[in-house]
C-alpha cells in the first residue's frame, strides 16, 4: 500500500533522511524503530507532505504522492496520528472528531461512525462536551486515533503513540491498534517502545541516524542482538 523509495529529506542544510527505502503492505502492521533525533518523526512528515522529500519517491496504492499537498493525501486514503498528540484543545471533544471528518460530506456516515468511535473508546463517549485541552494524557491519546479514524482511512501512520502514558494505557493503546487493524484498517507505527512494538507488527525496520539500517519479521527482530541491545536493554 505505501512505498518509500531511496528517499532524501533535508532541513536546510541538514541530511536528516538518506536513502530511506520501505514499505507497507495491505493488512499489516509495521513498525519503524530507532532512537531520538533518528528521523521518525521527518519520516512520517515527508509521507504526508509537511515536509518535501529532495529526492526519492513515495507511492501509495501505486500512486505517487511525493509532490500532493496533506489534505490530498488525506483524501487518498492515508491518515496521521501526531506525534505529542496534536487535538485541537480549545475544542470540544466532539468537534475535535468532526475536524477528522472534514474531507466527507454525509453527516449520517459522520454520525456513525462517531457511535463508531464512542464504542471502540468508552472514555470519549462520556467526553464528547468536555474541552478537549482538559482531558488527560491517555485521553487525548484516544481522541487523535479517533480523529483519525474519522476519515475512514485505509492506512494509519502512528508516531509515537505510547508516549508520556503510563503501562496501563499503553497496554490500551496497543490493544487499540490490534483492533483497528482486525476492522481492515494497515497500519505503520513510530514507536520508541520495541517491545511492545515488536509484540504486535509483522514487520518491522531500524532507523538510525537517518538510515535504515536493519529490516526483518517483528518475531526476528526481536532476538536480533542490535535490536535487544539497542532498544530492549540487552533483554
């Protein structure tokens, strides 16, 4: 569904991205690894065109999106989950999910699949009035994946969605991402948690220092001794 292809990012000067080269296929979930400062984040922004890759090429469902503009690529189908989060928190909760429905017209489709939204995640359901900046962190965790799910994507990229939250909810969220995928939805997830990561993708790459240095099964990776000594604590 989504392919990367010997792709360059710059900021300014900076190489931060060098050649990266991946993909996703249908049903999956994949994961990108790597450390802080490694490009994760520029990864995920170069896919939905907030930052433009200098070179290399990007497909989704065969389809070059390296030069479309964010919402375009929205419309394509693709859906992002920020890292930090990024709700609208002057917001209520419920306008917050509606922003996520901006690119669809039918408001009965909207509304059911707010009901959707509300099922998957009882918490929001009981917040929908609530100011969304008021919520905690786990909270405003499961309204950016529902707000991405408004759009009825068929791919979600996730960066980092198990930041800053306690085991609990982490747990929660990964829970969340199995059950996404069960709903036909592929995914690619940022993670800096391996372990859990790795648990739940099929495939999985190491990203160091702009590079994809490593890519495997997730089972593999995870007995791989760079993988354990880097991110697993020499587990």
């Amino acid at each position: 569904m989504l392919r990367l292809t010997d792709v360059d990012t710059f900021y300014g000067p900076s190489h931060v991205l060098n050649q990266v080269s991946l993909e996703v296929n249908k049903g999956e979930i994949v994961c990108l690894l790597g450390a802080n400062a490694a490009g994760k984040t520029t990864t995920m922004k170069t896919i939905f065109g907030l930052v433009h890759a200098r070179h290399g090429t990007i497909e989704f469902e065969n389809e070059r999106i390296d030069h479309r503009l964010p919402g375009d690529i929205v419309r394509l189908g693709l859906a992002l989950v920020p890292e930090a989060r990024r709700i609208f928190s002057r917001m209520t909760v419920l306008e917050n999910l509606e922003m996520g429905a901006f690119i669809r017209n039918s408001r009965k489709e909207i509304q059911e699949d707010i009901d959707h939204v509300c099922e998957i995640f009882p918490r929001i359901k009981e917040r929908l009035k609530q100011v969304a900046g008021t919520m905690s962190g786990g909270e405003q965790q499961m309204l950016a994946m529902g707000r991405a799910l408004m759009s009825r994507p068929r791919l979600i990229c996730m960066d980092e969605p198990s930041m800053g939250l306690s085991p609990i909810l982490v747990e929660t969220v990964f829970n969340t991402v199995v059950r996404i995928r069960e709903e036909g939805v592929t995914i690619f997830l940022v993670e800096q948690n391996a372990s859990m990561a790795l648990s739940l993708a099929d495939r999985g790459y190491v990203l160091q220092t702009g590079k994809i240095v490593l890519s495997d099964t997730a089972k593999n990776l995870l007995t791989n001794d760079l993988v354990r000594q880097a991110y697993l604590g020499g587990a």
